[in-house]
C-alpha cells in the first residue's frame, strides 16, 4: 500500500510539472517543432484527391495551394481517461521570424466588407469553413495565445474500437492571401492540441506555400531539394575517394570571364598561327656541335616559344633535382628570355 502510494505521489508530481511546462508555452514565441508531450499521439492526415486546387509534398513536408481553395486536413488523436474538452488551435507563422505577424495585405483586405460578424474573421489570412470556429488574436500579438489563429472545438464521441480508441475529424481551411502577399517569406501552419486551460498537449507543423500554380512549384521544388541531395552524395563519395584534396571553389561566370575566356582562345589561335609561320632550323656546325636558329615574325612569338623550353627545362628539373646540368639549362633559358625581352 506505501508503494503505491508513493508511485501515486510521484506520479502526481510529475503531472504538475508537465502541466508548468505546458501553461508557459501559452504566451511563448511559437517553436516550429512536432511533439506530443500530453500522450494523445496527435497527427495529421492529408489526403490529396485528385485533380485538386493544392498539392503536398511529402519530402518536403509542405503545402501548395491556391489562394481560396479548400483543403481538408483529418486530425486525429488518442482519447484519454478522464475525457475533456478539446480544442485545435491553427495559426500562419513566418518559418525565419516566428515573432513576426502574420498580416493580410491591403488589396485583399479592402475588398472583404465589414460587417458586424465578421470583424475578428476579416483580420485573419487563415479561414476555417467549420461551425463554431472561433478567431482569436491581434495584429500586435506574438505568443501563440495572442497572435491571429483559429481555435476549433473538436468531437470526442467518435473514438471506439474500429479505430483503436482514436478520434479523427475532418477540418476544411483556406487562405484569403498569397505568399507574394506578404513579401514571398516562407510560413508554416502550426497545429496545436489544447485543453480548455489552453494547455498545449501536441503540436504539429507543416510548411505552407500560397501560390497561383501549386504543381509547378512543388516540382521545381522536389527537383531542387533532389539535385541538393545529388550533389551532396557526390561530394561525399569524392571525399572519400581523395580526403587529402580540397574542392575548388565555385566561381560566378561573369562577362568578364566570358571576354577572358574569348581573349584565350584568340591568343590561342593567334599563337597556333604563329607556329606555323615561325621557321625551326638545326644545324651542325664543323666542331660537331648542335645549333638550334628560331625565326619569328614578331618578338611575343619568341618569347612564347622561349617560355614553352623553360616550362619543358623546369619539369625536368623537378623530376631530376639532383642533375646539375638541368638546372645550368635552366638557368640559361632564363637569361635567353630576359634578352629577348630587351630587344626592340
């Protein structure tokens, strides 16, 4: 009996501490992460039908949609003993800056009449087409429980046996903006499950992207996110082929490299014609030895035509670096350069 006791005590600790936990990420600045802290196996279910006005990456873990079209999302979670309330709470929030509000844009507002019902609604980027939605929040509001969301009360009656004691409902939302709307930013929609206290037992987030053509989006973005993966793989398996050579670094190709690389392949092409004009003549003079005569009909030729023997002379020269004679040779062609260079 004192051991149960004392497990009942522990216990009950622990469920104040989490319930601490819980009621201060009420007024915190939203964190963009899944958990289920409260037990209830929270989730989220998108089916996309086909021929839809949205789509859903799954690698990407994002919507595209349509400015107001419907998308029905099935939220699903584990009844718990004692049975209480439910709500869903749903809120736009930017991805880089989650203290930002998320705010309609003045084109979209000024054409949406005010009427005595809709005041709180009007304010908000992000509609939900079930009975008794409630729209909380301010422009000004930062925390979860004050910046502009939908808070939907969910059925718990549903859970039973056929689906393993879970409860699913099908929630309808859309947009009334677009992602251009609001300076292209990045957002995500944030699902929380809260009890009546505002108590966040689970949180589900997904990024969302409101445009006008959601295929071509999501597979120039699938297309993206697949040729980063390529790249990365490749670099990974050069790594480990050659883990002592440094990757070059990328260069942008500017039109100054363009006019450099057209410049090469003219003095390429001009140094090819060179070669074929330039005449080679060797001889043997009576002492036996060897003379090499260049003629060239302009002083860059020779001077090419110097460099290309002291490039020769220089290689063998690393190759032999202990025959002293290749590197008198060297020396030599050096100093033939440098005269070359002195004349007219």
């Amino acid at each position: 009996m004192k051991l149960y006791q004392l497990y009942e005590r522990k216990q009950s600790v622990l469920r104040e501490m989490m319930l601490q936990d819980l009621q201060s990420q009420v007024n915190t600045l939203p964190k963009l992460e899944n958990h289920n802290i409260g037990g209830y196996n929270f989730s989220m279910v998108l089916d996309e039908p086909p021929k839809s006005h949205w789509m859903f990456s799954v690698p990407l873990n994002k919507l595209y949609i349509r400015m107001d079209k419907i998308f029905n999302v099935d939220v699903q979670f584990k009844a718990k003993m004692p049975i209480q309330p439910l709500n869903l709470r749903v809120f736009l929030c930017f991805t880089k800056d989650v203290s930002g509000p998320v705010l309609r844009c003045q084109n979209h507002l000024s054409v949406e009449p005010v009427t005595s019902q809709n005041a709180k609604m009007r304010e908000s980027l992000l509609r939900c087409e079930n009975p008794n939605s409630t729209y909380c929040g301010t422009a000004q509001g930062k925390g979860i429980s004050e910046r502009y969301s939908v808070l939907i009360p969910l059925t718990i009656c549903r859970s039973g046996n056929r689906s393993g004691g879970h409860v699913r409902q099908t929630l309808a939302f859309k947009f009334v903006c677009q992602n251009s709307c609001i300076g292209r930013k990045e957002t995500c929609l944030v699902f929380c499950l809260e009890n009546p206290s505002g108590d966040i037992l689970g949180q589900q987030v997904m990024e969302v992207k409101i445009c006008t053509c959601p295929k071509r989006d999501r597979n120039q973005d699938e297309r993206q996110l697949n040729g980063v993966k390529k790249r990365k793989s490749v670099a990974d398996a050069t790594d480990e082929d050659e883990p002592d050579v440094k990757p070059s670094k990328l260069r942008r190709r500017t039109g100054s490299y363009k006019n450099d690389i057209k410049k090469e392949e003219t003095e390429s092409n001009d140094s090819h014609e060179a070669d074929t004009i330039t005449d080679w003549n060797v001889s043997r003079n009576k002492n036996g030895e060897y003379r090499l005569a260049i003629t060239c009909p302009k002083k860059e030729c020779l001077l090419q035509s110097i460099e290309g023997m002291i490039k020769e002379a220089a290689a063998e020269v690393l190759r032999n670096p202990n025959q002293e004679s290749l590197r008198r040779h060297a020396k030599k062609l050096l100093h033939l350069k440098n005269c070359a260079h002195e004349l007219p």
